[in-house]
C-alpha cells in the first residue's frame, strides 16, 4: 500500500475526534484516477463524562464544557480525548483545567493508536478500475483529568 | 341643476371609497333619483335651468353651510370650495313649485325602505344580536311581526334552494369494517396511499402529491428533535413512493443500453464494477438518450442482483422518483429496444386471493385479455359477497398488475415493479442498531416442518443445504455489524441481503429507545475490521427479495394481526416472545446503506443511514417495530431537510434543466404567487420597490442568456480597444455583435454543469475553505485563473449553471429565491475593515408601475360611476367620461390585466443589472442549519458571471459573494462553496 494519495478532495471526518492525515499532502497520485474518502474514525459509546476535543470549536466553548462537567459536582473524573492534530488542543485543556484548579485536580494521560479507514475511489472513464481500502494509523491521547481520593 | 349635481356626484366620488360608492348605490336603488336636488338646490335658488333671479344676499355663507350637511358622508376637506356664479333673483312661484316638488319626493323617500330590507337593519348596532334571527322573540315588539313575516318568506324559499341529498349512513355504519374499506378504496382511487397511510394520515398533514397521498410534516412539533434523530439517533421515512424499474437481460446488452442514458464524466455509471458486482448500490444522474450533457432527466439509484451460478441474465433494479418515472420508462424502452408489452400471468393472483383486486384500473397498456380477466374477477368478488378483506398490500391500491416488455431483438425486459417494494429510510448514526432491534435473523425450520410439503417458500429453502449456508453466512455479518456504533463508518452503499423472522413476534410492549450494543470482543474485532475494510462479501448480498415468486408468496401467506393477537392471547407469560414462529413467519429483506455527506470538507458522512426494502404487504408489519424502537418519523418535509443539510440537491426541487424540475418550479410559483395575492395589498411586500425580479420563480434561462451576452460584450470590447476604435465604433461594434449573436449562436437551453472535472477546477478557483472561513489545508496544483483558462473553460460550458453552497459569514438567514450578488470593490473594502460587518444596503428602487395600477384600479370605478349617473346626465357624460388619463389608456393597452402591485409585469427587464449589484444567481434553499450553527444556503449561478467575478476579485477575498432575501434590502456576506 505505498500507493500515494490524492492532493486534494479529500472530506475530513467531522466528528468528534478530530483527526488529521498524519501523512501530509507530500503525495504524487495522479489525481484523476483516485478520489480519497476518509471514513469516520471508529466511535464507541460515549459516557456524560467524556469530552472528544476537536479543532472546530472554539477553544474555550470546549474548555468551558469541561469546566462545567467538573464544577457541576456530578463527576469526580473526566476524560478528555484527541485524536490526530486534536491530540495537542486536549492537552491544552487538560492542563488549563488543572492550572486553573490551583493544583488540586490530577492528570492521568494514556496515549494510544486509532485504525483509520480510507476508500479510494476510481475515478477513471473504462470504469474498470479497482475500489481501494486501506488502512492508516494515527495517534490519540486520552486524558484523564480527576479529583485525588481525599485519603 | 344638472351641472350641479354633477360636480357634487363627482365630488362625492373623490372622496368615497370604492366600497362606500357601491353601499350608497346599493341604498339609492329604490330611491326616486331627484332627491339630491335638495341640499343642493335650497341655497342657490332652485334649479339652473330658472333664469335669473334676484341677489341673494349671503350667498357664501350658505354655501359653506350646506357643504357641511347633507348626503355626503366624511370629512370634506376643501369644503367643495366651487366657486360657481349664483343666479341674481328668484322667481317666487317657480321656487316654490320646485320646492313643493322636493317635498314630494322626499316624502316618497321616506317612505320606501333603504338598500338593505332587513329588519335588524332598523335597530341600532349595540343592540343587534346574533340569535335574533333564530328567535323573533329577542326582537323589540315593534320589529317583531315584520321579523316573522320576512321569516316565513325566506323559510319559503330555503327549501326550493336546496340539493336533495342523499341521507348520510350513520356513524356506526360507516365505521363498520367492510363499509370503511369500500370508503378507503373510492378514496384512493386517484392518489395511491401507501401502505403506511393510516398511520400517517393519523399523524401528518398529507399532502396529494406525485400521484400519492404522502405525510409532509407531523403535526406536532418536531423540527429540531427530527435534525437531533438524524445527528444523533435514528430518523425514519417511509419512501415506498419511489418508482422500482426492473431490467433483465444479459449483462453486455444491458450495460450498452445503458450507457447511452448517462455520461462518463459525471462520475460512476451503471456499469462501475464494484455496483456491477452487486455489492454496492450506485447512484447516477439520468439523460435522454444519447443527449449528455443536454437534457437530463433526474437522478436515479440502481441496485444490481449479485450474480450467481442458476442465473445468466443479470437483473438490475433502477429506483426513481415517480415524477421523472414515466420518462425513464420510455427512455429505458428506447435503449432497449423493448415495446412489445407482456401481459404477466395473472391467473395465479386471481386463485390465491380471489377478493383481493377490487377496482381494477385497465392499464393503458393492457390489451382485451386483460380486460376480460379483471372482468371475470369483479365477477367474483360480487359473488363472494364481503369485500377485500385486506387493506394494505396490493389490495386497495389501483391493482395494475406490473406491466412488462420484452423486447425480441435483444430479450431484454423491463418490469415496472411500482409499490411492489416498499422501502423505508432510516436516517442517523444509530439506524443498524434500531434495526438489529427490531429484526432477528429468520430461525431454521425444524426437521418436522422440512419433512413434508409446504406451498411456503421458507419451509422449501430450509431443504437446500446451499441455501441454509448462504443464509449461516449473512447472519454472521448481520451480527458483526451490530459491533459498529455508527452507519458512517461502512463504505458507502453497502448491500446486505438476509431473511429475518416477522418483527411482530418480538414487538416491545412498551416504546423503547434502541441503543447501539458495542461489546469489544477480540475475535469480533478481527471479523469487524475485515467487514470494514473489504464491505459486505458478494455473495452475502444475494437475497430471495429479488424472486417475483418470493415475493408474491410472503405477501400473500402473511399472517394476520388477528392471527397474531390470538397467539399473544395463548401465551403462557404475557408479553414474552411468541415462539415457535409460525412457518410463514419469514421475510427475504434487503439492506442498503445509504451514504451521508460525501461532498465537502465538513461535517462528513452526516445523515448516513440504512434503507430497507421489503416485500409489499409488509409495510406495516416491520413500521410499528421500528417505531417502538424510538426512532423519529419524517415526512417530505424533513427528507427536504435531509438533503440541504447534505449540501446535495434535492429532487425535483434543485434541478431545474429536467422536466420535472421545471414543472416543479412552475408548481412553486403558482402556489406563491396565491399566497402572495391572498394578503390584502396594502400588506403585500412591494418587490419592486427591493430590487427584486423574481421573487417566486428563477429565470434561469433569461439569467444565463444575459450573462453570455455581457460576456462576449467584454470581449467584443476588448477588442475593440486593441484595436484603438473610436467610441462610437465599439458601440457600433457591440451592436453588430449584439445581432449576431441573436442571429447566428441560437442560445441552448440551461443545463446544470455536473462534469467532475470542471466542478473540480471550479471549486479550486474558488478557493474552497470550509464555512467558518478557515483556509483549506490542501489545494493541489490547479491551473491558476488566467484569462487564457477562463475561456477554455466558458467555451466548454456555455450556458451553464453550477450548484454551489453558501455560507453567510456572519448574520442573516437566507430564504428561498434569495439573490446571489457581486460585492463590489467597497463593500470588499468594507469587510477587510471590519470582519463581523453586515453588509451593505441596497438603496430602495422606485415603482413605476404603482401609480398605474392605481389608475387602472379607478377605472371600473369611473365605469360604474358613469352608468349609475347616466340617467340623470346623458348629455354630460360623454364629456364626463372623455376625459381620459393618457397615462391609464396607455398602461390598459401596454399591459393585459395581470398587473400585480408590487411585482413586475411580465417581461422582465435586465436581471443581472437590476439592482446595485449584479446577480449571479438565486438561491433555491436557505436556512438556518442546525448541523453548521450559521444561516446556509443552495443555490445555482451562472458559471459565466461567476468565473467572471472570481477573475476581477482580489485573491484574499476570492469567492466571497453577497446575498440578499427578496423581502430585504440588506446584502450580507457569504461564501462561495463548490464541492465535489
């Protein structure tokens, strides 16, 4: 799958997380032959105390959020996902939420790695050209962000 | 004396009301007509035709006296300050016999009763009542014998008036079960109800549309809990209106038929391998044969039936909307070669269900063996006595039996399989797990059931080991795709076909919400990645949905809701599983995933979802499952929604080079156009006076022709400046062009510009960026906008229109037929200055036409003032009424009678100049969306004038685009998006 991708006509998936191609526009395929559709990353139920950061929304509505979800007595934890090029925005949250805590919230970070799905799609007149799938990795951050037991 | 009341009627007229003018005629009916001679005539001394007579010594004051009496109603402004030569004596006698003469006809006056006869006519209003007319008694005494006279009178005359109607069956009657079915099935005959009707009906405001009764949006209130159920949960529609078109045929001939209906450039056609393949559903656009890229027809989705080892011929399933249906039946006919209509074999329906065809409609095509058919059927159900005992499935609806072709040359057939198929769209993220809910995977027959013979064709299938293992196969997928929590992470149109048990048997008691049940199982996981990766295995997208026989079988062995009522009845536990499924208790289904947002850079895959076809007769069967399952309903209006939230047009709303999109939009300006002359005028909006044209309908034609015209003025003009020609020669020049034009480049009709290539370059030059204004991050290497480019391209695509999304960048909600603007180089200015700027004004225009409408508005007026005085004044009137308004006589011939205050009469002039800023288009929906938090809206622009306006734009501004509702002067800002 050394095959490049198209510059271009690309749709990046919307929703939360927010991932970027780690594999930047430095590709060379012809674009008439492909047209790249990135699928959704992989969603998985969500809990009330879950916040996936993406780079649409402003910074601070999103901090906010989570500052609501934490002051709101609710919940003693919560975690703050990113995926891709979000990874950094969540842990600006993370730790703007633990400056403005005086110290007494806790981070925990776990990193892990998000399967992605491209379909590259035929573009050619004979149509006789093959559907294409493949498979990216990209990184994501999965912050959780707590009050420490009072023992 | 005739000057005189002359001047005064027309005085009167001056200042009364049309509707006062017709009171007081109705009121003078019966009156002699002198009588208005009294006030007039008292100060001046009699008549005009006496002579002179002696000096009246306060001539003026009295004058000024007898204006403020008298007939005239209302306020007198100049206090009719005539002056007029008083006679200089009066002869006594002739006075007083002109006064004695006045005095007699007053008294004749007083005594006939007014315009309006009736009694209550002589109370005064505080005191009328509205029972008085039921009860004479609530009358004062002194009214009430004439009360009870004129009662009797008109009691007299009421009956002769009225229609003898037939006596109405009463409630009970008409509510009894065979009465109520007759009544559904006379109402029916002219619009199809679908097999959700009821249901709706009980729920939406219906709508008579396309030849069907379709819910266009539930009464209560749901808007943005439908948008949520789409984002968030799980929306469904009942589609079964769409029109299913079989083809069956050898897979060669079939694709070279159809490859004349569709262009290449346009994207996938019909013979895309991986839709070739069955695996995935296609979606194309649709033209005359052989006309791309003129004439299209509409968009349609196809389905082809996998192949497999029995089956030579491929069958190919073409799902359109019924208003471009019979187009494509005919087209479809061409292509192929097929007009020797078959008639199917009808003796099987007629055994099974003897009662089930009820008005049989005789096809256009159905020759006189069809007739005596349905004949010999009416026949029996008369002897049968109870009518169709069914009302859905085929029962009710107009039975036209599906009319066949084949064709001799290349056997070919085609198949019109409407309302065979009913289909429902579930809209949402959630939509597979609302139906892994409600659907279970069909349960094999035990052995007993297998053993012996059965007419069921479940029962038959268990026998074939092959069969059993293709259905192992499809439920192992159906359960793996229970482990993906969203329908947006499938590849896009994936097929499934599976056999499931009727999802009556395992209906909730209780409406509950279906939440998806992601479970991380290692081995699943490994499955999972594999479906998501490679889709849906070819040969799991076989399903018995394809058979004709199949079909026809479940839907005539389905067990009744009395059946299954009796069963929950004999279950031990009340409201637990019934079980064992009874043998008939299995349906071959079909599912299509239908992918969500494919175009553009946000809100990807939004409104993905799954459609399920089902044999007819289940409609209702698998509706109310779904239903309990907490899914939203939509109608028409919410799939509108669906699709402007897509950012893709919607069918036949936003094609308006097809037929049906044209007729549409003549629909759309009709039903305006009522609603705007319902409004009192002084309430309507005056369009012209905002600058705007069109308000109900687009001239896309008129817009096209103009842009093509303005540009190849420009270049004319060019020219014309190279050449160093004086001034008068370019004008003479453009002229000359002008004519040519018109002479020798016969203008095309407007197409839409649908080729991926051009759109992609168009959209590159536009700068796509999403909504918010961020910059996108990648634009490959695409010919930069030149002069040399732009002509290249506008050669390619002459009168052309391109579909394209606007976002307002600040404030605003753009409405339907808002204008698409140039911003010039100030309001440019004006946006670098202040980003969050509102916009610019559009300075009010003027209307010219308003005065004349207002002329043209007293002239029926004039008319019937004249003949109401013509009595008195024959020899006046002719100077009376030649006295015309040139003006008036000039708009009555210029223009017929549909001038409308406030819209522009019909040739329109210039449209792309009518206002400060030039229009490039009109927007065709506009809202608020929900999903982009900004007002958005779609439109079509002239490709000419938009390439135009992108090469004169400065880079950093490229593609920003005003906008302005036709009811506001107020452009706001907005960006252009072209996605592809």
């Amino acid at each position: 799958m050394s095959d490049p991708r198209t510059p271009g006509m690309s749709s990046v998936p919307q929703a939360a997380p927010v991932h970027t191609d780690s594999t930047s526009p430095a590709v060379e395929m012809d674009p008439v032959e492909y047209t790249l559709r990135k699928r959704l990353p992989r969603k998985l139920p969500k809990r009330r105390n879950d916040v996936y950061v993406n780079m649409k929304t402003d910074f601070r509505a999103q901090l906010a959020r989570c500052q609501k979800l934490l002051e709101g007595g609710a919940h003693r934890e919560i975690c703050v996902h990113g995926l891709g090029l979000a990874i950094n925005r969540a842990i600006n949250i993370a730790l703007q939420l633990q400056a403005s805590s005086q110290g007494v919230l806790q981070l925990a970070a776990n990193t892990s790695t998000v399967e992605l799905v491209d379909d590259l799609e035929p573009e050619d007149p004979d149509e006789a050209g093959e559907h294409l799938t493949r498979t990216r990795n990209n990184s994501a951050i999965h912050i959780k962000v707590f009050y420490p037991d009072p023992q | 004396m005739c000057e005189t009341r002359l001047f005064l009627v027309r005085e009167i007229h001056m200042k009364m009301s049309a509707a006062k003018v017709k009171m007081r005629g109705k009121k003078m009916r019966n009156q002699p007509s002198s009588v208005q001679y009294v006030e007039s005539g008292t100060q001046n001394g009699g008549g005009g035709d006496e002579g002179p007579s002696s000096i009246h010594p306060s001539t003026k004051r009295q004058t000024n006296t007898h204006q403020r009496g008298g007939w005239v109603r209302g306020h007198q402004k100049d206090g009719g300050g005539y002056s007029r030569e008083m006679p200089n004596y009066i002869t006594a006698g002739a006075f007083a016999r002109a006064r004695a003469e006045e005095v007699s006809t007053m008294l004749k006056a007083v005594t006939k009763t007014t315009g309006s006869c009736h009694v209550f006519g002589a109370l005064p209003k505080h005191m009328r009542r509205r029972a008085m007319s039921h009860n004479t008694k609530r009358l004062p005494c002194r009214l009430r014998e004439v009360a009870n006279r004129m009662r009797e009178r008109s009691l007299q005359a009421g009956p002769k008036k009225k229609k003898e109607q037939a006596k109405r069956k009463s409630r009970k009657a008409r509510r009894r079960h065979g009465n109520l079915l007759l009544e559904f099935n006379r109402r029916q005959r002219k619009n199809i109800w679908l097999e959700t009707h009821i249901w709706h009906a009980k729920r939406f405001h219906m709508v008579k549309k396309w030849g069907y009764c379709l819910g266009n949006k539930p009464t209560y209130k749901c808007y943005r809990s439908c948008h949520r159920a789409m984002s968030g949960h799980c929306l469904l529609q009942d589609l079964s209106y769409y029109c299913c078109i079989e083809l069956r045929g050898e897979e060669e001939k079939l694709l070279a038929s159809l490859s004349q209906l569709t262009g290449k450039e346009t994207g996938p056609t019909f013979a895309a391998a991986l839709c070739l393949s069955g695996r995935r559903q296609g979606s194309v656009v649709v033209y005359r044969a052989g006309q791309y890229p003129t004439q299209p027809l509409g968009p349609v989705t196809f389905l082809w039936r996998p192949r497999s080892q029995e089956l030579t011929n491929r069958q190919l399933w073409i799902w359109a909307h019924p208003t471009i249906k019979q187009d494509l039946l005919l087209e479809l006919q061409m292509v192929c070669q097929c007009c020797d209509p078959v008639v199917p074999p009808v003796v099987t329906p007629a055994e099974v269900f003897p009662t089930l065809q009820l008005e049989p409609k005789p096809e256009k095509t159905s020759d006189a063996k069809q007739i005596t058919e349905t004949k010999r059927k009416r026949k029996c159900k008369d002897a049968s006595g109870p009518p169709a005992k069914k009302i859905l499935g085929d029962g009710t609806r107009s039975p036209s039996t599906p009319v066949t072709w084949n064709s001799s040359s290349n056997r070919i057939v085609i198949s019109d399989l409407t309302m065979e198929i009913v289909r429902y769209r579930l809209i949402g993220p959630q939509s597979f797990s609302v139906l892994a809910e409600t659907m279970e995977a069909a349960t094999v027959c035990n052995e007993i059931n297998i053993s012996k013979p059965s007419h069921l064709w479940w029962p038959e299938q268990c026998k074939s080991e092959s069969k059993m293992n293709l259905h192992q196969q499809q439920t192992h997928v159906f359960h793996i795709l229970k482990g993906i929590f969203s329908t947006g992470e499938l590849p896009s149109g994936t097929v499934l076909g599976l056999t499931v048990d009727d999802p009556r048997l395992t209906l909730p008691t209780k409406k509950v919400k279906a939440l998806p049940c992601v479970r991380p199982a290692q081995e699943m996981d490994e499955k999972r990645r594999e479906l998501m990766l490679q889709g849906v295995p070819e040969l799991c997208c076989q399903s018995d949905l394809w058979e004709q026989s199949v079909r026809s079988n479940v839907a005539d062995n389905k067990t009744s809701e009395q059946e299954l009522n009796r069963m929950r009845n004999e279950v031990l536990v009340p409201g637990s599983r019934l079980s064992p499924t009874p043998p008939q208790g299995r349906v071959p289904i079909l599912l299509v995933q239908q992918p969500g947002k494919q175009v553009g850079n946000e809100m990807s895959s939004w409104g993905a979802g799954w459609d399920l076809l089902l044999p007819k007769g289940w409609g209702m069967a698998f509706w109310v499952p779904l239903v309990y399952r907490g899914v939203r309903i939509g109608g028409l209006n919410m799939s509108l929604k669906h699709s402007q939230n897509k950012g893709a047009p919607h069918f036949p709303h936003d094609y308006p080079d097809c037929p049906a999109g044209v007729r549409f939009q003549e629909e759309q300006e009709a039903e305006l156009l009522a609603k705007f002359k319902r409004r009192p005028p002084a309430k309507r909006t005056n369009y012209i006076k905002h600058g705007c044209l069109a308000p109900f309908c687009c001239p896309w034609q008129q817009l096209s022709e103009e842009c093509e015209l303005i540009t190849t003025e420009g270049e004319e003009e060019r020219r014309g400046e190279c050449q160093s020609t004086t001034e008068a020669d370019t004008v003479m020049e453009e002229m000359t062009s002008y004519g040519e034009i018109a002479e020798t480049k016969p203008l095309s009709r407007v197409v839409v510009l649908r080729n991926r290539k051009s759109l992609r370059l168009l959209s590159g030059w536009c700068r796509a960026t999403t909504s918010k204004g961020q910059k996108s991050c990648r634009v490959g290497e695409l010919p930069p906008l030149d002069r040399s480019a732009m002509t290249v391209f506008l050669t390619a695509h002459r009168m052309s229109l391109v579909w394209v999304r606007l976002s307002v960048l600040c404030k605003g909600k753009p409405e339907l037929h808002a204008m698409v603007c140039v911003p010039t180089a100030e309001d440019l200015n004006l946006l670098k200055k202040k980003c969050g700027s509102s916009g610019p004004q559009e300075p009010p225009h003027r209307d010219h036409f308003k005065s004349s409408v207002r002329r043209r508005k007293k002239e029926p007026k004039k008319a019937a003032q004249s003949s109401w005085c013509s009595d008195n004044i024959q020899g006046k009137e002719s100077v009376f009424s030649t006295e015309p308004n040139p003006t008036t006589s000039v708009v009555l011939n210029s223009s017929s009678s549909d001038i409308i205050l406030g819209l522009w009469p019909d040739p329109l002039p210039s449209i792309t100049s009518n206002c400060s800023r030039v229009t490039l288009g009109w927007v065709t929906q506009g809202d608020f969306s929900l999903s982009a938090g900004c007002g958005e809206a779609l439109g079509f622009v002239s490709v000419t004038a938009l390439l135009k306006t992108l090469f004169n734009q400065p880079m950093e501004h490229r593609g920003v685009l005003l906008l302005r509702n036709p009811t506001s002067l107020h452009y706001r800002f907005a960006k252009i998006n072209i996605e592809v």
